[in-house]
C-alpha cells in the first residue's frame, strides 16, 4: 500500500529543546502521525502530528502539543475520502440509505444512463400446427 499525504506544521508549536544533533552536523525533531483515512475531519484533514515523546513520558501523562495536520491526496490500494460528505455519500450507498429527492433527480438527470428505459420486447410464440 502506498499513501502520499501532506504535511502541515505550525513552527511557533515547536518545542526546540527536544532537538538532537547527528554527528554530522545536522539537526533532527522527531514527531508522530496519526493518519485515520476512513475518517477525514470537517477540513479534510486525515490525522494529526505531535512531537514524539518517550515511553516513560508517555506512562507520566506527558502530553506535547499538537503540531499540524495530515492530508492523503495519493493512495494505492487504500481507500480515503476527501472530505466528510464523500464518506457520508459513501456509506449511505453501502448500507441502502435513502438518497433525498434533489440527490435522486440530479443523478438521473447527470447519469450516463437514459431516463427512459426501454420496456423489453416480448416476442409471441407460436406453434408450427395450424388448426384446421
């Protein structure tokens, strides 16, 4: 499975003291993301990110505060809604809810379908023996 998501982080939220440095040189944060796809918020957000805390942290209670959002705009093999009324749209077709009548007479008038179905042709059937 492959999911392209963008990231969205509020720098001010930074707690710049959890920071390391690697031997080369170069300076890291580690941060966790919750990703949810079957759950987009009101924004179409899928998740969240948080700075990563230590399991012992954790254990105390420590919360961090939450740095930014989480959007899928990619996916492979993994099924995401956009926003909350697709998932909405989507589940009422898979569980059999009624769709309002302004929904119902805009999919007739935009489906690929006619509106007016053709009732079938009933060939009558005939035997070959003539009665008189």
């Amino acid at each position: 499975m492959k999911l392209g998501v963008n990231f969205t982080i509020d720098l001010r939220k930074i707690d710049r003291s959890r920071a390391y440095k690697a031997q080369n040189g170069a300076e890291f944060l580690d941060m966790t993301c919750f990703i949810n796809p079957k759950e987009p918020s009101d924004y179409g957000q899928h998740g969240g990110i948080q700075q990563s805390t230590t399991s012992e942290e954790r254990e105390a209670g420590l919360k961090m505060p939450y740095l930014g959002n989480v959007k899928i705009f990619y996916s492979e093999d993994c099924i995401f809604y956009k926003n909350k009324t697709e998932k909405e749209e989507a589940e009422g077709q898979q569980y059999g809810v009624e769709k309002s009548p302004a929904k119902k007479i805009s999919d007739q008038l935009f489906s690929p379908e006619p509106a007016v179905k053709a009732e079938p042709v009933v060939e009558a059937k005939f035997d070959d023996d003539i009665p008189f």
